[in-house]
C-alpha cells in the first residue's frame, strides 16, 4: 500500500500498462516534456521514449484520427484530451469511427483505444476547461464510458480501460487530481471489472447515485444526512455505460428512493437515463418519482458563477429531501 | 526551410535600431517622427497592461492570464494598420490589438477574474471576444469576410492565431474556403516558436507561410519584432483584400518571453538562453534605439509615455479590484434570445432553493 494523489496513481497505472504491454503508445498535446498540463504523464516520456510518449501536433481530430490507424495496425493507444471542452474538434472521428469500427467491420477491427479526457468543473477555469461532455459519449454505441472518483480506482481501472478491446472514455475529474488516498499496486486487477459500480455506503433510506468528483460530496452528503437520523446509500457508478443495473436495482428495491447527481446539464443527462431505467425496472419498488440534482441547462458559467450552477452539500441534501417526501425548497410546489 | 531571419523575412528595422530599405518600404512612407513616437507609446503601454495584468494575477485577483510579452509588435504594428470598420476575430492573447481596437481595459480582464462570459460588445470595437479553441476563428474571420463580399463592402477580416493553430483542421479549412470564394480575409498568424510546450517544429516542417501557397493564398513572412515591418504587410494584405485580391496569410516571426499562461512552467521545457537570444531582439528597445538616434526619445516624451503607462496601469487595477460580483441568479442569463420553459424552471427553482435558506434564517445547513 502506499499514498498518491488521483494524478500520481494515473501515471502509476499507465506506467505499469505500458510496462505490460510494448504496443501501449500515449498520444496527446504537451504530454511529452511538460509531462501534460496536469503533469498526469510526467517522467513518462524521459523513461519510456518519444516513440511511446508522443507529443502530438496540436489537432484533437488528429490525435484520435491516427489512433484509428494505430489501432487497425495493433496498437493500443491512449489519446490525451487536454481539457474536456477540446473533445469536441475530435467528437467527429469518435462517434464516427472509433465508435463504429468493430461492428462496421463485422467484428473484424479492433479499436482498443483510451480517451483520457480530465473533465468537470469547480477549479475556477476559463471557458471550455470545465464541461461535462460525457453524455454525448454514453448516446454513442460502441464505446464504454468510464469515470473514477478515488486514487485506487484510478490506478486500476485506468490499466483495465487500456487492456478492455473496446474503446473506452476514461473520464477523469480533475478537480480530484490532487486528492490522496491508499493504493495497492498489487491489487488484483480483475477485482475491477469495467461495468461494476460500488456501495460507497451502505444505507436504507434512499439510494444516492453519483460519478467522478460528486462522489465525495456524496459521501458528505450521506454524513451529514445520518445526523439528522437518514440512512443514505451512496453508489458510486464508476461504469457510466454499460450502466450496472444490478447495483442500482438492488438498492433501489431496499430504498424505493432514487436520487442522482451530476455535473452536467439535466436535459439529456446521464440522470434522465438513470431515472427512466430505473423507473422501468423497479416501478413497483419506488416510493417517489427519482430526483436529479445536476447542473442547470446553461453554459458552463464563468468562474465566480460555477458554485450556483454545480450541485454542492446542501443541493444534494435538498435533492434527498425531495426523494422523501420531507420539508424541501420546493415543497409548496405541485409536482416538483 | 524553416528560419528566424534571413532572406524570406521582410525586416524594415533590424533589432539594432536601424531602418532597413526594402520594397516594403512604400507601405510606411506616411510614418514620420510623430507615428514612430505613437507606436512606442503603444507597445510600452501595452506592455504595461499585460505586466499590471500579470501581477493582478500572481495577487490573486486575477484566475489565469496570457502574456504578450514580446509580442507588442507583431499585435501594435498589425492592428495600427486595420481601419476602424475592418473586423477582428482573435485568439486569447491579443490584448495588443484590443488595445489599438479601443477595447475598455475592465473588459480586458472580465473573463480571466471569472465575472463574466465575455468583455466587449464585439459590434462596438469591430472585434469578436476572444477564441479559446484553437483555430475556430480562423473560419469565423472567413465566413465574415464573404459576407462582407456578399454587401459589396470594402473592409477586410483578419483572424489572429498562433503557430500551433496551423495544426488544426478549422485553420486548414478556412484557408480552402477564403481560397474558393477569395474572402477578403487576412489570416495573422504570430509565430510565437511555441505552443505551450510544443516548439514550432512539431506543428511545421517548413516555414508557416509556406503553407498558404498550396491553397492559393498569398503569403509572407516578416520580422514580428519588428513593428513597421508588421504594419507595412499587414497594409498591402488589407489593401490586396480591399481591392478584390482575396485573402492573404502574414507570418509574424516572434517570440513568447513569458510563460503561456500564469499557469505555466516555461522551464520544463524550454532553454534559457534561447530567452536569452530573444530578449536581444526585443521589439521596443528597437524602436527605443531608432527613436534615440533620431532624437526623438527625448525627456518629456519618455515622461509623457510613462504616465499613460502609469495611468491605464491605474485603471486596470481599479476597473478589476471594484468589478461588482455576478448575482446569484446571472447564470440564467442570455442563455437563450427568448424564454426558455425548461430553462425557466430551473431558474425559478434555484431561486426557491436560494429562498429557502433564507426562510430558515440565512446560512446554509
Ligand atoms: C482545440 C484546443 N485544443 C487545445 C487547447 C489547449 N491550448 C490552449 S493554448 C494552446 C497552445 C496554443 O499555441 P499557439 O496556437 O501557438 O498559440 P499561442 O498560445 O502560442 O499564442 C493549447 C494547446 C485549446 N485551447 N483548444
């Protein structure tokens, strides 16, 4: 066991999937020298070469367009996005083509590429630097989705994404980046399956879903709700698609309460999929219709604006609430 | 072959402070002692904002800020050049230009204290806000500029990016369409040497301007440090765009001295004595020196442009420091031209949330 940051044990874990496997290459700006603009890649470059650390041209299309071509020649690379909200010149040849390729080709291609994209808000960024673009992924077949919130899922399943033959989004919260925690680096990778969420804590009264950095609050939330005598389930879905219905279904079958929070905007959200599947599944289980608690429909707003657009402690607790039927913001309202 | 002087690269005042004779010449031949004096101010004033910027910065009163040091010239000689009804579509660093656009020194830094979405009215200045995505104004300078083709009207576009830029498809891609329709677009591209860690090298093989031949644009390379250099091309590509000869693309050979952003560490990857080299060319000692031999540095002119320096310095830092906080419910704002329903609930139900804590006595839980 040792202690790392989120981003050490990112470096850790794909230095040890590079140490594995000669064919692992990673691919993206600045990723070389500066060791990313995170530092996510440092010393990367300096040990294993320029060939394997490859500091791309600065063209996002680009960078997932040859790792297409890699990839069809038996390469498994790893494509660095800066900054989530510069996904989007690179959106075409995801959906497009990485997406696509293995059932395009009848099973024929394999497209065992990794989108590390550092994504979320809550650092006070410019515009761009902020965005939760991971629902337009997860409405895209053929490609899994994947975000972790603490150092040791970071470390393992970074490694598992790289090894999955599937494309895989690897969503990294980056306002976690510096957050430490125990890793075992001998950890049985297989103990981490690519589509399994997990109980973060356990809880009776109402199920509480979140992702990437809101799992903490979550967390908090849970801590906070126990004093005033609620027993809150926290799932941390890690798996954004395939979603793990099994998790979820169990829990809201022991809850009958479903509450959900995310960054991103609502409209469209992963939240929406959650609520509807959820719905389908364990209609006869819900106690209440499910509660989203997600950032508004807007932009992402500038700096000094983001703390009213991201759910925080009390949004959530306010969310949780409505799920029971308690005292809310929104109580006089008929159908909140 | 890819240089940073030499031949291919139009010089009209070499870093030793003297006027070189080229027949870029006739392009500044109205630029007496008087406009000399008025470019320096402009780069010492400029040079000013971005280091008042820069400490605003390291004071915590600013998020993030990207320096322009070193790159007076290329921003103070082009867009000196532009003609009030021309229209400019920049990258993030071009606080020069907004300068000689008339842009309000507050709205300079709006966007990196993290107030607001944006600074200027670009109708006001006939500059469009600032491009983080790298390129994308490339296109934008292009679809304006057939526009303005389409009214029969005489101003010009000018995109400005960097050097990496060139990298992206939409920088490529507007250089075809300017080519199709001959825009009367001007593409400025600062080759700055670097691309936050990225030497020039990995984004080019060949000199920059060599690229927009192969589309059918006219290209030229000039001494970005130095100001009349940048004017004068930047005036025959203006006079070419306005006169019906389409688009052109100027490669200004500069240099970034500061970091990329406040947030980085030029040290990782960058050598210090090619900072070292640069600073030998500076773009305002140039012009200091040319000023001097001509006895044009005198006292009271130096005096007069340090206190505008001192001034507009004042007046960034008190328009940052007393810029009003956004209000609680701004982020709804100009989401959409007319009411949205969803939108609508959402904000009415922040504002209960809001409400609600105040019902239970201030203060949340
Ligand atoms: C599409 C996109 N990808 C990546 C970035 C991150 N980024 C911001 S500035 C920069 C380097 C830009 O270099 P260059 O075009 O040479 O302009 P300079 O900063 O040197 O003026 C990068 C990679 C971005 N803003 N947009």
């Amino acid at each position: 066991m040792s202690t790392m940051t989120f981003g050490r044990a990112i470096n850790t874990g794909l230095r040890k999937a590079m140490e594995h496997d000669s064919k692992v290459v990673l691919i993206g700006e600045d990723i070389g020298k500066l060791g990313g603009v995170f530092r996510i890649t440092d010393e990367l470059q300096k040990d294993f070469g320029a060939h394997r650390v490859i500091d791309a041209p600065l063209a996002e299309s680009a960078i997932l367009g040859t790792a297409v071509g890699m990839a069809y020649r038996g390469y498994r690379p790893v494509c660095e996005i800066q900054f989530d909200g510069f996904i989007y010149p690179a959106f075409n040849q995801i959906v497009s083509q990485v997406a696509k390729l293995h059932y395009r080709t009848q099973g024929r291609v394999k497209m065992p590429l990794t989108i590390r994209v550092p994504f979320g808000g809550g650092i006070g960024a410019a515009e761009h630097h902020s965005e939760s673009p991971e629902a337009y992924f997860m409405h895209t077949s053929g490609l899994r989705v994947i975000s972790v919130s603490n150092p040791q899922d970071a470390f393992a399943m970074i490694q598992q994404a790289i090894a999955c033959d599937d494309p895989v989004l690897f969503f990294e919260p980056k306002r976690r980046y510096h957050v430490k925690g125990e890793v075992d680096e001998e950890v049985d990778l297989a103990s981490f399956p690519l589509e399994q969420a997990r109980v973060e804590i356990p809880g009776d009264d109402v199920t509480l879903v979140a992702y990437g950095a809101l799992v903490q609050l979550a967390k908090d939330a849970a801590l906070a709700a126990r004093e005033e005598g609620l027993s809150v389930e926290v799932i941390d879905l890690r798996s954004l698609s395939p979603l793990d219905f099994a998790t979820l279904e169990a829990s809201v079958r022991k809850t009958g309460r479903l509450v959900i929070t995310h960054e991103a905007a609502m409209t469209g959200g992963l939240g929406a999929e959650v609520a509807a599947s959820i719905t389908e599944r364990c209609f006869y289980h819900l106690e209440h219709a499910p509660v989203r608690v997600t950032g508004f429909d807007i932009p992402y707003p500038p700096a000094k604006m983001e703390h009213h657009h991201l759910p925080d402690l009390d949004r959530i607790l306010d969310g949780v609430d409505r799920a029971l039927g308690r005292t809310n913001s929104l109580s006089d309202l008929e159908g909140n | 072959m890819r240089s940073v002087s030499g031949e291919n690269l139009v010089q009209l005042l070499t870093p030793e402070g003297t006027r070189a004779a080229g027949p870029y010449d006739e392009w500044v031949a109205d630029i007496d002692g008087a406009r000399l004096q008025g470019l320096y101010e402009d780069m010492v004033v400029v040079r000013r904002v971005d280091q008042e910027a820069t400490a605003l910065q390291r004071q915590g009163e600013l998020a993030l800020w990207p320096p322009l040091l070193g790159q007076e010239a290329a921003q103070i000689g082009s867009g000196r050049a532009l003609r009030k009804d021309d229209f400019v579509f920049s990258s993030y660093r071009e606080n020069g230009v907004a300068y000689c656009r008339g842009a309000d020194y507050t709205d300079m830094i709006r966007v990196w204290r993290g107030n607001a979405p944006s600074g200027w009215d670009p109708y006001e200045i006939n500059m469009a806000t600032p491009q983080v995505i790298i390129g994308a104004q490339a296109l934008h300078a292009t679809g304006y500029a057939m526009a303005t083709k389409f009214d029969g009207a005489d101003s010009v576009a000018v995109a400005y990016f960097g050097d990496g830029a060139t990298s992206q498809g939409d920088v490529n891609e507007a250089m075809v369409f300017a080519a199709s329709f001959q825009a009367p677009v001007v593409f400025f591209c600062q080759n700055n040497q670097w691309a936050i860690s990225e030497p020039v090298t990995l984004q080019a093989q060949r000199d920059i301007a060599d690229r927009a031949p192969g589309f059918g644009i006219p290209s030229v390379r000039v001494d970005g440090n130095d100001v009349l250099g940048c004017m004068a091309v930047t005036r025959e590509a203006l006079d070419r765009a306005r006169s019906g000869g389409g688009p052109s693309f100027i490669e200004a050979v500069t240099y970034r001295m500061g970091p990329h952003t406040t947030a980085d560490d030029p040290t990782r990857y960058r050598d210090p004595n090619e900072l070292e080299d640069w600073k030998g060319r500076d773009p305002i000692d140039r012009l200091a020196k040319l000023l001097e031999a001509e006895g044009l540095l005198a006292g009271d002119f130096t005096d007069r442009v340090n206190a505008k320096a001192d001034e507009v310095a004042g007046l960034l830092r008190h328009g940052c420091v007393t810029l009003p906080e956004p209000g609680e419910l701004d982020v709804f704002n100009n989401v959409y031209t007319t009411p949205h329903p969803v939108l609508e609930r959402q904000r009415e139900h922040y504002s209960r949330y809001l409400a609600s804590f105040e019902a239970a006595g201030g203060g949340k839980r």
